[in-house]
C-alpha cells in the first residue's frame, strides 16, 4: 500500500464531516514546513455531523491502524493517505480530503 504521507496541514475529517487534527503530529521530520503524522498520534474530532438520534455516538477520536511499512519517524510507522482508521466510539472511517503530493512512500 503505497500513498502520499499526511502532515500536520491535511485536511482530514471523521465519515460525518467532522474535522479532525492529529494531537501529537512528529516534528522532527516536516513536509511543506509541517510536521508528519505517526500512526502512534491519536486525532480529535470536533463537531461530528451525525444525525440527532445517535448523538452519543458522534465521533470524538480518531486513530490511524496501519502505516508505511518501508518509511518510518522515529521509529513509527508514517500515515499514508491510503491508510485505514477508525473513530471513536461508533467505528467509522476518517477521510483524507487534502493532502500535500510531493511525498509518498510505501
């Protein structure tokens, strides 16, 4: 699975159109003047869209479940734009909408 690497400026929201952000992005390493995401960083998601009578299902969180596999950041694996994730509580998806192009890895 190959894909363009996510930094800390991608645009990513949860399946209902909640906007997420990464909370621990790596600084190390940087791409476009960002900092990259490490599978290891978890995502807050704010204002999840998911309709009134599942309130208490709206996303909160967000994690990435698997990363590069030949590219790595300190050690940890780095979140591709082909990677899979999943919410909190209710387990669905995050969506990458935007994402910087120059770098990709596999």
């Amino acid at each position: 699975m190959s894909g363009a690497i996510l930094h800390l400026g991608a645009s990513v929201t949860c399946s209902h159109g909640g906007p997420a952000v990464p909370t621990v992005p790596y600084s190390r390493v940087t791409l476009s003047g960002h900092p990259v995401v490490t599978v290891a960083a978890p995502y807050a998601i704010a204002h999840c869209n998911l309709a009134a009578p599942a309130e208490a299902l709206r996303c909160t969180g967000g994690q990435w479940l698997q990363g590069s596999t030949r590219v790595f950041a300190g050690g940890r694996a780095l979140v591709l734009e082909t990677s899979p994730s999943m919410c909190v509580p209710n387990g669905a998806a995050m969506l990458v909408l935007e994402c910087q192009t120059r770098v990709s890895a596999v």
